[in-house]
C-alpha cells in the first residue's frame, strides 16, 4: 500500500478514569475512498474522529496525516491541516450559527483560512450551495428557516469550502428520516468522485455503509474488534458483536431478516473495562478462555479456506481482514 | 381497546389542516403504523389523540373514539383520565419525559400516585413494568441522566404497563437510539402486546421498522393518508408512488453471502447474567 493519507497507530484517548479509546488503530488511504467506523453510542468512534482531528488531545498513540505527526504539528502546517481535514457533525444545528445567514456561514471558512476575499468568498458560497443541491437563493436564510436535510447540506457546503482531502462524517444523517438520509448519502457519494474525498463515516447503522465505503472497522469499548473490506466483513462477519451488529438493521423483506441476535444489556464501563475480551459480558459464544485471555487483533481467512490464506489480499494491497476473537473461525464456519 | 380516528382534521389557524385523516383504525392488540416523513402530520396526530393539540395552537375537528367513546372536545378533567390511564404515550426523547432533578422512580410513581394509585401498589406495579422491560428495579434508584437513552426509554414503557394502558402511542420511540438498542425495544415491544393485549400506534419514517413490528400500516403524506393495509402486502407492493419513495430510502445491508450464520450458534434466550 502507497503512503495512506491518514494513520493512526495505537491510539488512546482517555477522560479522567474512562478509556474511552484504547489501542486504536487504522489507515485510510488518499480519495476517493470510505472508511466507516461502526459500533454503539460509547464504542468510541466519536471520540476517534475527533482525535484525528486534533480536536481531543491523546493520552498515547499517533496520528499520521501525510506521514506527519499531526499532534506536533505548529502554525503554518497545523492550519495547513486544518484546512485538509474538516468534520461533518450529527446536529447541524449545533455546528451553524442560529444568528448567521446561510451564505455567510458557508463563506467563513474561506475567509479564516484568508483564501479569499469577501466579495469572492460570497461568490463561492453561492457555488458551494449549489453544489450539495441548495438553491444558491437560500444564502440570505438563517439555518431555523431550513429543513434539517438542508441544514446538513449547508455543514457539508462548509466543510468543502475549503477544499479538504479528509472529511470525518460524524453520524450525519441520524437526525434525518430515512429520505433526507437517503438524499445525504447521496450527495457523499456524488462528492466523492468529483472531489476524491477520503473520509471517515461514523455511525451506528451497518445499512449506510456498504454503498459508501470500501472498508469498516468495527469498534467496541475504545478498540477495533474487526476490520476489513466492507462487503466481506458484512457478507460473512466473523466476530460474534460484528453479527449482532449487522442483524439489528431492520430489513423490509422479511426474507431477508436473519433470526435476530439481541445484544442484552449495556456495553460495559469504560473505567473498569472486564477482563479477557471486552465483549464476554455480552457475547453469546463466550468461553472460559474469554474470560480471562485478551484475544488479539489478528488475520483471518479470506472468502474461503480458514485462517492462513489471506497472504492474497495483502499482496493486492487490500486491507487485511482483522478480526480479535478467540473463536473467530466457528463465527466463520458456522 | 381499538382506537378509531376520522374524520380528523387538525389545523393552524385559517391555514389548510396539517391534519386530515379520512380513516386510521387500531384494533384490539394490533400494531399499527403511522409512517412518513418529517412533516408528514404524523406527530400531529399523537398530540390530538392525546388531547394536547391545543397546547401548541392547533385547532382540532371531528372525531377520534377509544372503544367507541368520543375523545375530541372531552372537558380536560375527563381527558386527564384517558391521557396515561387508558391512553400512554412515549416518545422519540425519552429524556424528555423525566425530569432531570427527580430520581426516576419518584417521576413515575408521582405519575401512578396521580392516577389514584397508593404509593405501595405504585411500586409494586413499576417492579411488574421493569421486570417486562428487562430491566433491573435498582434502576429506579437513578437519575435520568445515569441511564442510557434505551434504558430510559424502556423505563418510560415499564410506567406504561403500570399504568395498565391499554393503548400505547409509540412517536418515534427508536429513532434516536442505536440500531441494536432499536432491535432490543422492538423486541420488547411485540411481546408486550403479547402479553399486555396493548394497542400500539407505532409511528416511524423508517418503513423497515415499521415492516419488523406492525400489523398494519399507514402511510401519511403532507397530513393525508395516501395507502393504508396489511404491512406485507402494502410494503411488498405498494400502490402509491410516495411508498414507493419511502421505501426506496430505507438503507439496503447487501445481501449475506453463503455461509453466514442464520443465527449465532447456542444464543441464549436470556440477558447473560440476568436482568441489568
């Protein structure tokens, strides 16, 4: 694999007591290209992509963009950073400002970074919103007078402005119905291509990722209990959370609706996280030995045979296929 | 207990109604749902079957009938008899429905206690609650803000069942929650009505939600129904070009490939290690 656009390597992230990242790491090459970072509230995902962005500082690890540090990075080449990579939150209403008219706020960014002057940066507003579908009228508004879907489109017009190679895209659509959702996703998609973005998609949903991104890590308690090429970790999952996961999306056709794994109860305490694997307390297959042995981020098979054969997929340049679960190869079988 | 609802129109001022239902039934113990997206009048119609359209500026007409007996233009006093005894309601911030200052036990015993219940039989009626909800009664002992939003929202449906309803209005209650917290309260959900013959008018954007747990559903396009039926049969062929649309926006997971397990092998019915 070429120099990834970002790296992260053993991250950790902590608030006082609570591990909220622990070891974390990933690779995201240069656009276009998706990766999405899956799990439940308190998994940490949120807190990674803030990380990256050096909006948090880690307690340990390090963040790679360009191969350069970003947590040493100091003036030109931090706001240089600042400017290559942009955020996408969940509430649009918490990122724009309720007295700020559209194009205004769109305008900004370009103005902060002194990209451009006013009557330019009022141009390119205009430009922007027409770009992620917005009337370019709907500048003079303020964000009450927009529908959520449009206020999502306006973060996103912002977050473009100032032509960024890396966008982390916070849950963006789970304060949307299902048709504003679609017609984001959309637009992600659209953007991708004429932009080659390369962006982190976090959420919850296994549902919107398959389209988007090409790979997926899935997160549990602050780590990545399995990674890989989306359409293999979702056609055969092998860790028994990355199963549940992907049977709680809700499916129409109830061919399609896979006896459902109910995950009972509460992902643990980040404080006091339980010994062996992280996700025993709550993992249907758990064994004695997941109770006391910490199984490790490791390869697994390819499409077929067991582990040992994914030598192929490396070779390519594709993403391994990772997976830490003692009993990884009957989730597989099975 | 069957909710009957239309003519209903509910409006603001001289504006046209944002509400206008010909017809919705809901059966004794039947799932209905109410789908559309936001803006469709869907919330609307929850506030006039509770009675509290008038809270928000709203001019209700016509007609909604719990067992036959009327609903629309009951004096509030009577009404407050219905709202929670017969008719309860969460929604889709189940934050919102506990005051933060007050340990959630206290809120809901308050509730009970208002509806003519002592403070004995209220707790013992909230144990019932929280066992079917699979929730621990220490939760009780909690403020709202230490527990998770599914934790909270089984919490608002545990006081349902206290309450003996017997029609449950469910506005979005999943939609802020993660998919495997969703998956868990409809599960829940199903086997209330089960258990409790609860009525359940389940109101989503999310059709594949709505196939997962209704009987029927609706469909609701600018305050007008535009297709209502059997959810199999409306969701598998659709007559109205808006369900369609509906559909067509729910995220597809791609298919499984060969070998993917139907189920985890040996899953325990159970929580492990019982209730939380």
């Amino acid at each position: 694999m070429s120099l990834p656009l970002l790296e992260v390597s053993d991250l950790a992230v902590r608030f006082g007591p609570v591990r909220a990242v622990d070891g974390l790491s990933l690779r995201l090459p240069a656009g276009p290209f998706g990766l999405a970072l899956v799990g439940e509230s308190g998994s940490g995902k949120t807190t990674t992509g803030r990380a990256v962005l050096r909006l948090i500082r880690p307690a340990g690890g390090a963040v790679r963009f360009d191969g350069a540090d970003v947590m040493r990075l100091r003036g030109g080449a931090l706001r240089a950073f600042r400017r290559a990579a942009q955020i996408v939150f969940q509430d649009p209403d918490g990122s724009l400002d309720p007295r700020m008219r559209i194009g205004n706020a769109v305008a900004e960014p370009l103005l902060a970074h002194r990209l451009a002057p006013r009557a330019l940066a009022r141009e390119r507003a205009a430009e922007l919103l027409g770009e992620v579908g917005l009337e370019p009228a709907l500048a003079g508004r303020y964000p009450h007078q927009l529908s959520g879907g449009q206020r999502q489109r306006v973060a996103i017009a912002r977050a473009l402005s100032v032509e960024p190679r890396l966008l982390v895209l916070d849950e963006p659509t789970s304060a949307l119905d299902v048709r504003a959702q679609a017609r984001i996703l959309e637009l992600v998609g659209r953007l991708r291509k004429e932009r080659r973005l390369a962006y982190l998609l976090i959420t919850h949903n296994f549902g919107i990722v398959s389209e988007l991104c090409e790979q997926t890590a899935v997160l549990y308690l602050g780590r990545v209990v399995e990674s890989g090429p989306t359409g293999e970790l979702l056609g055969r999952p092998a860790h028994p959370y990355t199963v549940a996961l992907r049977s709680a999306v809700p499916e129409i056709d109830p061919q399609q609706r896979r006896s459902r794994v109910i995950l009972h109860g509460e992902p643990p305490d980040a404080t006091n996280p339980p010994p062996g694997c992280v996700f025993h307390p709550r993992c249907p297959l758990a064994i004695e030995r997941c109770r006391v042995e910490v199984p490790v981020l490791r390869q697994v098979g390819g499409p077929v045979g067991p582990a040992g054969s994914a030598g192929a997929a490396e070779s390519a340049g594709l993403a391994d296929r990772l997976v830490a679960c003692h009993r990884a190869e009957e989730v597989l079988a099975s | 207990m069957s909710l009957d609802i239309g003519p209903l129109r509910v409006r603001f001022g001289d504006r046209p109604g944002v509400v206008n239902i010909e017809n919705l039934t809901i059966a004794d113990g039947e799932i209905v749902g109410l789908a559309g997206e936001s803006g469709s009048g869907k919330s609307m119609t929850t506030l006039a079957v509770l009675g509290l359209a008038r809270t928000v500026g709203a001019t209700v007409e016509g007609s909604i009938r719990l067992n036959g007996r009327e609903l629309v233009g009951l004096p509030e006093r009577d009404m407050r008899q219905v709202r929670g005894r017969r008719i309860a309601a969460i929604f889709q911030s189940p934050a919102m429905a506990f005051n933060p200052v007050f340990r959630v036990g206290s809120v809901a015993s308050r509730a009970l206690r208002l509806h003519g219940l002592t403070g004995t039989e209220a707790a013992d009626r909230m144990a019932i609650g929280m066992r079917q909800m699979l929730l621990s009664a220490d939760l009780l002992r909690r403020y709202p803000g230490q527990l998770s939003g599914g934790q909270l929202q089984r919490v608002a449906i545990a006081l349902a069942i206290a309450l003996r309803a017997q029609v449950l209005l469910a506005d979005e209650p999943t939609s802020a929650l993660d998919v495997t917290v969703q998956a868990e309260v409809l599960d829940l959900l199903r086997g209330l009505r089960a258990t409790e013959g609860m009525s359940v008018l389940f109101i989503s954007h999310d059709l594949a939600v709505v196939a997962e747990l209704c009987d029927r559903v609706a469909v609701m396009r600018a305050g007008v129904i535009v297709e209502q039926g059997e959810a199999a049969q409306v969701l598998a062929a659709p007559t109205d070009p808006y369900t369609s649309d509906l559909l067509a926006a729910v995220p597809a997971l791609p298919p499984a490939l060969p070998g993917l397990p139907p189920a985890l092998p040996g899953l325990p019915p159970a929580p492990p290690g019982g209730l939380q």
